[in-house]
C-alpha cells in the first residue's frame, strides 16, 4: 500500500473515532483524534501532489456517506441540463452518487458512458444501477489520460473530485476536450476536504489551456461546480 493510502487510512480512522471519544467526555482523546485526523489529510495531501493516486475503492462507501455540499447531483443536474438525447461521459465516477440521478434523468432516448480506472469501483456502479434498473447507463474501465472514444462523441461531460487523481490532468483535459462536440459542455466538480481538492483559480487556468472558456461557477471557494464549454469550431 502507498504510503499516501495508509494516511488517508488514518485520517478516516482517526475522524471516525473523534466523535465516539467526545460522546464518552474524554476530551484529551478527543482533541488527540482531530489533530491525528487534520494531520494524517495534511500528509495525504502532499503525497498525493507529488504522486497521484485513485481514491482507495475500498473507501467507497465513504464516496456514498460524504456531504456533498453545492455539489449534489441535483445541483450538477442544474448545471449539467442533460437533453433527452444526450451523449454524457462521467470521467472517474467511482460507485455513481451522481451517475445514477444523470442516467434517470437521461431516460429513456439519452445515454450515460462512466468511466473508472478501477473497475471495482464500476462493479458497485453496476450494481446500483441495477437495483435501480436503469437502462440509459453504460461503464467502461478506461484512463482519463487515454480516452478510448472518438473524437466529438459526447454532448456533455463531467468530472466530481477526480482531476487531482490524474497522473497527468492536463492531457485529460485535453482528451475531454477531444471527445465533446463542438459547443459541448463540461462540468468540473471540487469539494474539501478532498486531499486532491483544486483551487478554482487554478482549475480554470488550466481548463482554458485545454481549450475551454469557462460559463459559470456554482457554490463556494471549498464545494464548488465550474461549467465550461468548448469552441463552438
Ligand atoms: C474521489 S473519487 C470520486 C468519485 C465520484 N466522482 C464521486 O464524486 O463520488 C475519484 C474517482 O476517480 C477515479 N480515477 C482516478 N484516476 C483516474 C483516471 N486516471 N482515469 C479514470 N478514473 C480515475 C478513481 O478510481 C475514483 O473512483
């Protein structure tokens, strides 16, 4: 296990035992599981800057559980306004908190294409999906580095908390960029406390290198949803 797996290990460890020591009064154990906590995510975080790595799957549930703030998928529903036609890809969707809701809203004509480098993630993908019994949703074990998609296939596209995970964000940019139709749009979703969480000034620095200019921005400087689009030639 990475050294920056074991942190994070820690800090959810350490998180998950702050409020059972306060509900008991011991708050010297109390205050020893936060500053573990807020310790181990500061070592994550810099490890991960200098080595980026997939969100443990084992974690997924965590993925299900967190809040998410301005970045529900009702509110990536309002940004992202899937047509009833619509090419969508989810680039790293881990176990789908917003696939499900964009492949409902997709029904019945539209199509949703999630990717996960790890394909564990995408077996409880399925699996949610099926318990769902949605039709309009489709996986694919992929690299955002490397999209196996042709060029302009998708209307629209999105990304919640994966950017920072990418060895290379910038060429994943790029291959988005790639894959949407001219006029397409992209969504581009960051919450703390995610050790891989990206400023806003930053992402669209970097959005606009890839070629996108960006529309809008919902939320707030730490939840926040960035909507960019792509020349329309
Ligand atoms: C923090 S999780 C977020 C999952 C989901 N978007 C959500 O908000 O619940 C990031 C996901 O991106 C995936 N991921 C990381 N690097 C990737 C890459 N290079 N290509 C595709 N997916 C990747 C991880 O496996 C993980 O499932």
């Amino acid at each position: 296990m990475k050294p920056q797996a074991l942190a994070f290990l820690l800090s959810v460890a350490a998180l998950l035992l702050v409020p059972v020591a306060a509900l008991r009064g011991a708050w010297p154990w109390t205050g020893l599981w936060a500053a573990l906590a807020v310790a181990a995510w500061g070592a994550t975080r810099v490890w991960n800057q200098r080595d980026p790595i997939p969100f443990p799957h084992w974690a997924w549930w965590v993925l299900l559980a967190l809040p998410r703030g301005r970045q529900s998928a009702r509110d990536l529903l309002d940004v992202l306004q899937p047509g009833p036609d619509d090419r969508i890809l989810e680039v790293g969707s881990g176990p789908g908190l917003h696939a499900l809701p964009v492949a409902r809203a997709l029904e019945p004509g539209g199509q949703l294409t999630a990717i996960d480098i790890q394909p564990e993630m995408l077996v409880h993908l399925e699996r949610r999906a099926a318990v769902a019994g949605l039709t309009t949703i489709r996986t694919r074990r992929a690299d955002a580095e490397g999209l196996p998609f042709s060029d302009g296939t998708f209307d629209k596209a999105y990304m919640i908390g994966t950017l920072g995970e990418i060895a290379d964000g910038d060429r994943a940019l790029r291959e988005l960029r790639r894959v949407l139709k001219p006029g397409g749009r992209l969504v581009i979703g960051e919450l703390l406390p995610d050790p891989d969480f990206i400023r806003r000034a930053v992402l669209h620095r970097r959005a606009r290198t890839a070629g996108f200019s960006l529309e809008r921005v919902t939320g707030s400087s730490w939840s926040y949803l960035a909507v960019f689009r792509t020349g329309s030639g």
